[in-house]
C-alpha cells in the first residue's frame, strides 16, 4: 500500500473539516498570547515590585523549556545567563540570585523539583504556570512570584515571562500585542479559506509532499524554531524530518544522488524521496548565518535538492520566532492532510 499526495484536498472544505480542530488551535495563537498576558498583568506588577528595582548576581532559567529562554536571552541580558534543563539547580545559585521557570504543563515534576529547591536557597523566584498546577503549589515562598497562565500553551508562557524580564531590565522587548499580532497575520495568511496559490503553508506542505525536508535556521532562535518545525513534520508525515546546525546537514545534502532527467516523478517509495532544505528566514544579519546559508544553498544547488524559504517580517525577536514556527506547523497540518494511502 503506498502513500501519496492529494493536493485538493486542501482546498477541500469536507477534507479540511477533518482536521478542523487542529486548524483552530493554530489560528487561535494570538488570542492565547493576548490571554495570558492578560491574566498575568498583576502578578508581573507584583513580582516586579518584589524585586525593588535590584539587579540580580544570575539568572537561572531552569525546567525542561530553559533552553527557549536562552535562545531568546543570551546576548541581551546583562548579568550572567544560565540555562538549567535539569530538576536541580547549580551548586552556586543563592539569594542574590533570579530563578525563572516556565511550566505550561499542569504536572511538571522537573520542574517543580527545581522550584523547591530555588525556594529552599532563598532565590528569587519567578515562575509561568497554571494557579493550580504542581509547580504553582511548590512556588509558595517570601520571594516567589507566580505568573499564572490557564492555557498551558508554551509559547504563550514564554511570552509572558519574556515580558517580565523584559521590563525587569534583563531581556529585549517581548511586547505581547506585538507578539499575537504577527501570529495572526499568519494565521490570516495560511488560513484553510485562503487558496493554496497565495498560501505559504499549503505552498510549503506542497514542496514537503514527495520528499524529507531538511530545516535550518540561521539565528539561534531559528534554529530552535527549525528543530520545532522538523518535529511538527515528523508527526505530521511519519517521516524522516532533521534539522541542526549547517555542518550536520551539509553532509546529508551532499550524500544525495545528483537528479537524473530520467527519475520517475511519480515515484512514492519511501528510498526515492529526496531530500528538499528548507530556510528559516528570520531577517537576522549574522556573517556567520550568511556563509553558512550560502553554503548550503550552494551544496543543495549542486545536488539538484530544491530550496524553500519561510521569512518573516515580525517587529521583535520573539514574534519572528514565533511566526516561523507557526507557519510550519500550518505547513505540518496541511501535509498530514494531502497525504493519503492507496
């Protein structure tokens, strides 16, 4: 039995029903951001009042979702940066310390391990998640601030943590409007009633459908967002979707069988699928990421390896992120919908 790809179903309102509540939960992106942002307001005002204008030795973003928080934070904050996977903490962190954790989910043991103990020291802490989540329950302290956030979306909880430390004087600007205002304009733009001709997503879930993609990202929050989308495509398809850093796809893209004019087109094994590079494209000037794209591209146009771009013209760091991601993951739910079997 073999799999192939139905274009029309795209734009087939009975075929899309079908995935009508994973379309939704995409479009609904901002209003979650929105929410969040809402709902946290005063408790961001109460933590940043806690703090009484002090700069903190460190910051620890600890819990499972530390490394967004790098992504975002490294080469802005002016303190000490440590981001912190583990359920523990570093033997060093203390009072004078700021732990921040993010916690979307309602039972995070990692996590609320980590808050225990940043309490036990007497760290600083601020932590984004549900009031009546596990880790809101361990957060209890003199210095603890919880942002409560209800939708247990992750991005949302980042966001809204970004904006604490943002105003806090340790990040860049993470303005939550600014944020869900460009995810709904990808929301308007890969949208189900949109036609596939003037829509990215299904544009790209088209390029993906005869092929295993390869996703890179140039800055380290495309990067992080091209390991989301490869993970999205995964899912979406049950195939073999990698991204990493340049020097670990060159040598896939360059292991590829030259095209020869003579290969069956129409050809749906899964050993014919070639590979397609797909670019993130956050707009960041880095001369590192331009010779590393230009690399790349070169390698891919010497294999015949074709090359989509997904770009952003997003106002801040965060909302380009988070308009890459949320293109590909329209893209992933478009792809699982073509696809059919025999």
């Amino acid at each position: 039995m073999g799999t192939w790809f139905d274009e029309s179903r795209l734009d087939d309102e009975s075929a899309l029903a079908g995935i009508d509540l994973m379309l939704r939960a995409l479009a609904e992106s901002g209003s979650r951001v929105r929410r969040a942002s809402g709902d946290a307001a005063e408790a961001v005002e109460a933590g940043l009042e806690r703090m009484q204008n002090t700069r903190p030795r460190a910051v620890i973003a600890a819990g499972p979702d530390s490394r967004l928080l790098r992504a975002v934070l490294e080469p802005w904050c002016p303190v000490p940066f440590v981001a912190w996977p583990g359920a523990a903490l570093p033997g060093w962190a203390g009072s004078l310390d700021l732990v921040v954790i993010l916690a979307p989910e309602r039972s995070d043991p990692a996590a609320a391990s980590a808050v225990a103990e940043a309490v036990r020291r007497g760290c600083h802490v601020v932590v984004a998640c549900q009031p009546d989540s596990m880790v809101a329950q361990h957060a209890a302290g003199r210095w603890s601030t919880v942002l409560p956030i209800d939708s247990g979306d992750q991005l949302a909880t980042a966001v809204v943590m970004l904006d604490y430390l943002n105003r806090a004087g340790l990040g860049p600007a993470s303005d939550a409007e600014e944020v869900a205002g460009d995810m709904d304009a990808v929301a308007i733009a890969s949208s189900p009633h949109r036609d596939l001709a003037v829509n990215p997503a299904k544009m790209l879930a088209i390029s993906l459908a005869d092929a295993n993609p390869i996703v890179w990202g140039g800055s380290v929050l495309a990067a992080r967002a091209a390991r989301r989308v490869a993970e999205s495509i995964r899912r979406a398809s049950g195939r073999g979707a990698l991204a990493g850093d340049a020097e670990h796809l060159l040598p896939v893209i360059e292991a590829t069988r030259p095209r020869d004019v003579f290969d069956d087109p129409f050809s749906d094994e899964p050993g014919d699928l070639r590979p397609v590079l797909v670019i993130l494209d956050d707009g960041a000037d880095e001369p590192v990421a331009h010779e590393q794209r230009e690399r790349l591209v070169a390698a891919a146009e010497s294999r015949g390896v074709r090359v989509e771009t997904v770009e952003t013209d997003a106002s801040n760091e965060v909302g380009r992120y988070a308009s890459l991601l949320l293109t590909g993951s329209y893209a992933a739910a478009y792809l699982q919908l073509g696809l059919v079997e025999d």
